[in-house]
C-alpha cells in the first residue's frame, strides 16, 4: 500500500504540490493523472525518496521508501527509462542492479523474457529503441518481484503490441495482490487498465475515486431509449433522481435509473422498444471537464479557413 500524508513540495517562492492526501490499495491497479505541469513527476519523486517533501510525508509498505533494507525486492519503480549507461547491455544493466540486492540471475533472464528483450539483451542500449529503452526500465522494476510498482508513462514509445503486453502485465500484477500506481497521459488505456483513480491539478487533489464513479459524476450515465410510445414510457418511468429529455423521432434520453430497469417497466407495461442503449461520455472527456481550470498550457481555438 502507498500512503501519501498531506505532501507538500515548494521550490522557492512556487507551491507545486499542495497538501496531497491520497491511498493506493493493494490489488488494484491506480491511474495517477493529472495535466502537463500537475505535480504528478514532484510526488512520484518523493513517493520514492528522490525529493524530500517540504512538509507531509508518504509511506510505502507501511514505512518510508528509504527505510527499506531492500528497496528493490519492496518496489519498482520506473521514473527515467532511458537512464541507463548508453555503453552497457540490457544483460548487464541489470546484472548490475541484481548484485546490489543479491538477486540471481535467474531472475535477470526471467524478466528480460518477461520485457520481450532476450534476443537483444547482449546488445548496448545506446542502440535501443525508445520502446526497447521502456522494456528495459520495465524490466529493472520488476527484476526484485516488488509488492509495489511506481511507474511513470509505462506505455511511451511502444508499439500496439508493446502496449497490449503492459496493459496485461499491469492487471496481472495487481490480480496477484500487488499495489500498482500508473502515470499516463493515455486516457484510452487507463480506462481499459485501472480500477482506480488519483486526479491532480496545479498541485492539489481533484479526484479520488474509481473510473466509473468519475464518469457517472460528469454526467455521463444515461439510456438513450427509441419507442413509439415515447409520453406514456416517460410518464411510466417519472420517479425521484430521475431526469428525461425527448429528442425526435420518439427518442428519449434517461438519466437515473439504467437500461434493465427501463426493459423491465416497458415490457411489464407493453411498451414497444426500437432502442435501448447505455451511453457514457468517455474518461477522457470526464478527466477534460474536471481539469479544464487546471491545464497551464492551453491551445488557440483551431483556424477554420486559410490565412489571407
């Protein structure tokens, strides 16, 4: 379990983390998400000791990151993947990493085959792709078989098979009950990959709660329904935290209540239905709305004709 107690880093006059107060549970996988300039690098660094927080604390296990005796066996963590000698191999880089904490190397060949980097683990990384640099880092997080990843854009620079594996690798971790915290920009497969979310924004905490809980909360959870009877499905289904809008054509648009309930009161009351269908707005859009006052960097509107 990683525990983060009202963490709080200031560099000279600038606050960019603001009293962080957040939990991540064992046998789940967390998204930490936030925009460009959040804060989400500055607390992974102190989560792991590299910064020292300016007040606060955090624990990892149960105790502060530095206090482990065997830091890799307690945690993995992927922060830089290209912060490896350029000179050396992937054998060897990790080789490395393994005498520092009496790991056999066993366990290096287990985890290159786990990164898919056995044929290239002779090979010196300064030739290494960038996806073959993230298999790497990876693979040095998982190299002590930590109860507990830290990993930081674990997707960058892979390919559509490369991220197939990490999002398998990451549900599989948490399912063996460790505890994963994941960095990404990538709403798409954090939707696919987490089970729950920490949202931060200039520093401070926006959400911490579960994917769909964050969706239904940005007024995504409705029915959209089809009927020739569109006035008597509405009166039938009028009720407390109900809302309903009607489009044309007999459409209807539900908010409170979800799609078995609405089949069970049309059929009870022979009521025809052309459509019904579950709409969601998508994480991505749900994270946009929450964080919209948050983004440091924000776009012109796009131009809409050619300049003169």
């Amino acid at each position: 379990m990683i525990r983060a107690y009202e963490l709080t880093k200031r560099y000279g006059g600038a606050t960019v983390v603001h009293g962080l107060d957040f939990t991540v549970r064992p046998g789940t996988v967390t998204g930490f998400l936030g925009p460009n300039g959040a804060g989400k690098s500055t607390t992974m660094r102190m989560l792991l000791g590299l910064d020292a927080p300016t007040s606060g604390r955090s624990t990892i296990g149960g105790r502060a990151y530095a206090t482990h005796p065997a830091p890799l066996t307690e945690v993995g963590a992927l922060l830089e993947a290209r912060s490896v000698h350029p000179g050396r191999t992937a054998f060897h880089h990790l080789m490395a990493l393994a005498h520092t904490h009496g790991i056999p190397r066993s366990r290096v060949e287990h985890v290159l085959d786990l990164a898919g980097l056995t044929a290239a683990a002779h090979k010196r990384v300064k030739g290494f792709s960038l996806g073959m640099g993230q298999r790497l880092g990876i693979a040095a997080a998982l190299l002590g078989d930590p109860a507990t990843l830290i990993l930081d854009e674990p997707v960058n620079g892979l390919d559509p098979e490369g991220v197939l594996w990490i999002r398998t690798l990451l549900t599989s971790l948490a399912a063996e009950g460790r505890t994963v915290l994941v960095s990404s920009h990538l709403m798409s497969e954090m939707a696919l990959t987490a089970d729950h979310l920490v949202i931060i924004g200039r520093g401070r905490l926006l959400a911490d709660t579960t994917v769909a809980e964050l969706i239904r909360t940005a007024g995504g959870a409705s029915v959209k329904v089809v009927t020739p009877q569109a006035d008597t499905l509405r009166t039938l289904l009028a009720g407390p935290g109900v809302r309903i809008t009607t489009g044309p054509a007999g459409e209807l648009t539900v908010h409170g209540t979800d799609a078995a309930h609405i089949g069970r009161t049309a059929a009870a009351h022979a009521v025809p239905l052309a459509e019904l269908t579950p709409q969601t707005v998508s994480l991505e859009q749900a994270f946009m709305d929450l964080t919209q006052e948050s983004v440091e960097y924000r776009t012109a509107a796009p131009l809409t004709g050619a300049p003169a």
